[in-house]
C-alpha cells in the first residue's frame, strides 16, 4: 500500500515541480489577467479657495493608452474620466472638445493632456518591490495653438509581488492626478493668463 | 526504480526553489540622483535670465552608479540638463523635442525618453524558455526580467521631460545623445535648447558647447 503511494507520488513529482513553478512566474507575470483601474473618479483634491477663471475646452485626441499596456493595464477611460473632473475641478468653466470637430469658439485655452510613459515593473520574487509609474504631459494653449504651459507630471505607487495589482494602479492615478492638480494650480503662468486675459 | 528516484528528487527540489523564488530575491532598487543648483555646473549658459548647464556623464563608475548598466558601452551618452528662470517677467516652456545635439560635421537627434538600451523582450524569450530548460536559468530569467524593467524604468524615470519654467523654477533632466560612430576624443558638440516665451511664443534660442571625452 505504501509503496503504492510512493509509485504515484514519483510519478506526479515532476508533473507538480513543473506545475508549482508555472504557479510562480504566472503570479510573476500577471499571468495574463487584466488589471483595470478603479471605476471611481478621483475627487480627493485638496480645497482650493476660487477656481482658475479660465473658459477651458478638454481636448482627449492626443494617446492616452501605450499600445503595450492596454490589454494588461488600460487606463486610457481612467485617465479620460479623471481629466475632465480635474480640469472641472481647476477651471472656472470646462466644456469637453469634440474629437474631430474645431474647437469651441468661446473656449479661451484648451487644455490637453497626453500619457507618455506607463511601467510596472517586475517584482524579482513575491515580496520583492514592484513600481506602477504614469507620466502625462499637459498641454494649455491658446485656441489659435500658440503654447501656454507645458508640464509632464508624473505618478507613482510602490509595491510587492503580493500586491494587488488595481490598487496599485489607482494608487498610482491619485498620486498622478493630486501632482498635475498642484502643478495646473501652484504654477504662475496660468494665473498670469487669468489676469491678463487669453 | 531510478526515474521514481528522479522524480522524487525533482519534485522535493523544485519546491523548495518555488518558495525561494517567492521569498528570496530582491528587486533592484531605483537608484537616487541629487542634482544641485544650476551654479554648481561647469558647463552654463544664460540667456535672457534662462540658465542651462549640461554635465556628460563619461565616468563609467558614475554611470553604472547612476543607471546600473554601462550606458557608453552601448553607444549612448547621458548628459545631465538643468535649466533654471531667474528672468523675474517671463516665463519659458521647454520641450524636448525642441533640443538637438549638434557637432561642427554633423545634427543629431539628442532626446531619446525611453531608450531601449536593454531589452525586455529578450528576457521574457528567455524566460519561456528557463522553464522547459533549467531550473537556475528560471531564476536568473525572473531576476534578469526584473532588473531589465528597473534599468529601462530608471532610464525613463531620469530623462528630460516638458516642463514650463517661470521665475525661481528648475528643471532636470537626462539627455541620451546616441554618439556617432566617427566620434573622437576632442569632438566638440553643444546641446542646442528653443526655449519659447510663454506669454509671447518668441523663440530664444541657446547654446552649451561640451567636448566629447572617450
């Protein structure tokens, strides 16, 4: 009887090792899933006193997805969704550009942001550091295209193997989107076009 | 007999690696880089209240310290820009599409965000592989993965991006100079930066002049 056991335990030893460390570099890997962000939009922004008295038309055509990471992590909703709710949280008066058509003639900027670098990185093993980075560049310019402000602001969330890989991914969103917020409302060129006018 | 033998011996094995994998190696770690006040650089220019300096990075220890792999071995030159507005009126937007490497000879493209220096993609192909192979291959490919991915994300992590300068800001940034083949030492280049006025769009255009050492 036992040796029974034993002669089946022998037979399925290499079978389970290879199976156990398919186990490991899937967990490794993402093992094909697809992580999504939160579905809710960020609104934790600190209380500002007055919004920027801008008229700002959103414009979402340029990339806001890397080819790479979008069947693994897409953020491209995410990052659309919580761009308008910023620029409404920033701006006196946000109207949204539509994709194709010109730009709304009573916009006086539009704001336009672009993702230009994506990372997770692998952890080497399970409670190793593994690192969510976004970076978006926002673009203020004037209706007829001349520049206003240009700034790549970038966001970030830090992890291990044994994280979930969505809240590190919204964690990585908040710490982009509160960044991008200080830098739209902390930056003296915008306020500058305000006083002055567009 | 002996493949039951082999089997077991496989099987107890294998798990105990499982769990080192699981618990055993360390990521590498993104290593940190100060940079100071834009007066401290050697190499500067001003214009307009705009400050640039550039520092070439061709010290192969500081390299490796600052990106943990040999950047010049592989044809590319990290060069460190800061930019600093003290212009108390105007504000400047820098791009780096609008900086340029340019020699005596020759223009070359300068900015490179994201260079791919080290392949990813090789270590997941070896890594798929690791598994039908060998076991310590497996190990070497997850860590190999794994420090590729940091290198690349350092890389990008460290380079120059857009930025908008008003008064008292500064910016910094690495540049990847791909360097032609027929460069020598004693080659003069200079890193070539459209700064644009944020209130007017007027272009003001600098010049750092460095000298290539390798």
């Amino acid at each position: 009887m036992m040796r029974r056991q034993r002669t089946a335990f022998a037979r399925r030893g290499p079978l389970l090792g290879l199976a156990s460390l398919l186990i490991v570099v899937g967990l490794f890997s993402g093992g094909g899933c697809t992580y999504r962000p939160p579905s809710e939009t960020f609104s934790k922004y600190p209380p500002r006193e007055k919004k920027l008295d801008l008229k700002v038309a959103l414009d979402l055509s340029r990339p806001l997805s890397l080819p790479k990471w979008e069947s693994y992590m897409p953020v491209k909703d995410a990052l659309e969704r919580n761009s308008l709710a910023l620029a409404r949280h920033v701006f006196g008066d946000v109207s949204q550009a539509a994709p194709s058509s010109a730009e709304p003639a009573a916009a006086e900027a539009v704001l336009s942001p672009q993702l230009l670098y994506f990372v997770r990185t692998t952890p080497a093993s399970g409670p190793a550091e593994s690192i969510i980075a976004i970076k978006v560049e926002w673009v203020l310019r004037r209706p007829d295209g001349q520049l206003i402000w240009v700034q790549t602001v970038g966001g970030e969330s830090r992890g291990t193997g044994f994280s979930d890989p969505t809240e590190m991914l919204g964690a990585a969103l908040e710490d982009l989107f509160l960044r991008s917020e200080q830098a739209m409302v902390e930056t003296p060129v915008i306020r500058q076009v305000v006083r002055r006018g567009p | 007999m002996r493949l039951r033998h082999r089997g077991l011996r496989v099987s107890a094995l294998s798990l105990p690696i499982a769990v080192s994998l699981a618990m055993g190696c360390a990521s590498m770690k993104v290593p940190t880089f100060e940079v100071k006040e834009v007066d401290a650089y050697a190499i500067r220019t001003e214009q307009d209240g705009l400050i640039l300096a550039v520092q070439p990075t061709f010290e192969p220890s500081e390299i490796d310290r600052t990106f943990r792999t040999n950047l010049l071995d592989k044809g590319v030159l990290p060069i460190l820009l800061v930019a600093e507005n003290h212009n108390p009126s105007r504000a400047f937007i820098l791009q780096p599409d609008a900086i340029e490497i340019a020699s005596a000879d020759t223009r070359a493209r300068a900015s490179e965000p994201r260079p791919t220096v080290s392949s990813s993609t090789q270590g997941e192909v070896m890594m798929g592989a690791g598994v039908l192979i060998s076991l310590p291959l497996l190990i070497a490919g997850i860590k190999m993965v794994s420090d590729s991915e940091v290198i690349q994300h350092n890389l990008a992590d460290k380079a120059f991006y857009s930025t908008t300068l008003a008064n008292g800001q500064r910016a910094r940034g690495f540049l990847y100079f791909r360097v032609p083949k027929d460069a020598s030492p004693g080659s003069r280049y200079e890193v070539v930066v459209d700064a644009r006025d944020a209130m007017t769009g007027e272009v003001v255009r600098l010049n750092v002049p460095f000298e290539y050492r390798r």
